[in-house]
C-alpha cells in the first residue's frame, strides 16, 4: 500500500496541475494545451500544431508521458521530502523550485530538439508550466498530510 501513495497522490497532483495550466491558459487567452501540444509534438512532423488534437495515439502517449512524470515526481516528493523529518513546507518548497526547473529544462530541450515546434509565446508557456508546478507540489503536500 506505501507504494501506491505515491502514484495515487501523482496522478491526482498531476491533474490538478494541468487542470491549472488549461484554466490560466484560458485567462491569457492562450490556445495552449499542454497535452495537445505534446501529443502533436511527440510525432516530429515537420510542422506542429497547436489548436487541433493529435492522433488518438499520440494523445494516449502524451497523456501516459504526462501523467508518468507527475508519478515520478511524486515518487521523488515521498523520498526527499516525507521520508525526511526537517521542516516539510521548506523541503516542499525546494522541491516545487526544483521540479519547475526540471519541467523548464525537459520543454526546452523538446522544443530545441523538435524539428518544427509550435509557433507559441514560450515565455509565457514555461512560466505557467513552471507555476503549475508549484500546484502540483502543494497537491502532493496536502495529499500527504491528509492521508
């Protein structure tokens, strides 16, 4: 049962996550979806789009690399920060900087190794990935706490 306390808090930190990302992108006005666009990018086509779904496998794929890195980092949430008897708000707040930075990292590199990446604000992009890293950090404190 331990082990399944991180994928439970993973996948549902990880859906608030996206569900941030897609309500802030709706306030910016924004046709970011964050799965769209990694479905669409995971083809390396020679053109990306933004506003039209992938392909029904590249979208289970990007849903399946999406939710999979959530539940990674859930897992490393429970070894650095709960397996830790300091203060968990300061470890968590490390964390949530540190995992933002890892996200920001891993869609750069996609971008830049992407043949035709989408024509978006990428600023804006990562800065709101970034946030929504923040949600899924404070999602897996509170799962924890409660649980």
């Amino acid at each position: 049962m331990a082990d399944a306390v991180p994928i439970i808090g993973g996948i549902i930190a990880t859906l608030a996550m996206t569900l941030f990302a897609k309500a802030t992108f709706a306030v910016l006005r924004r046709p970011y979806n964050i799965l769209r666009i990694l479905g669409n990018m995971l083809l390396f086509e020679p053109y990306t789009i933004v506003r039209q779904p992938p392909p029904p496998t590249a979208l289970t794929l990007a849903t399946f690399v999406h939710y999979a890195i959530g539940v990674s980092f859930a897992f490393g949430y429970q070894q650095f920060v709960i397996n830790n008897n300091d203060d968990r708000i300061l470890e968590t707040v490390v964390f949530g900087i540190v995992i933002a930075l890892v996200a920001i990292v891993g869609w750069r590199l996609l971008f830049f190794l992407h043949p035709a990446p989408p024509d978006i604000d990428l600023k804006t992009y990562l800065f709101v990935i970034a946030l929504g890293h923040f949600v899924l950090t404070a999602c897996l404190y509170l799962f924890n706490a409660f649980i």
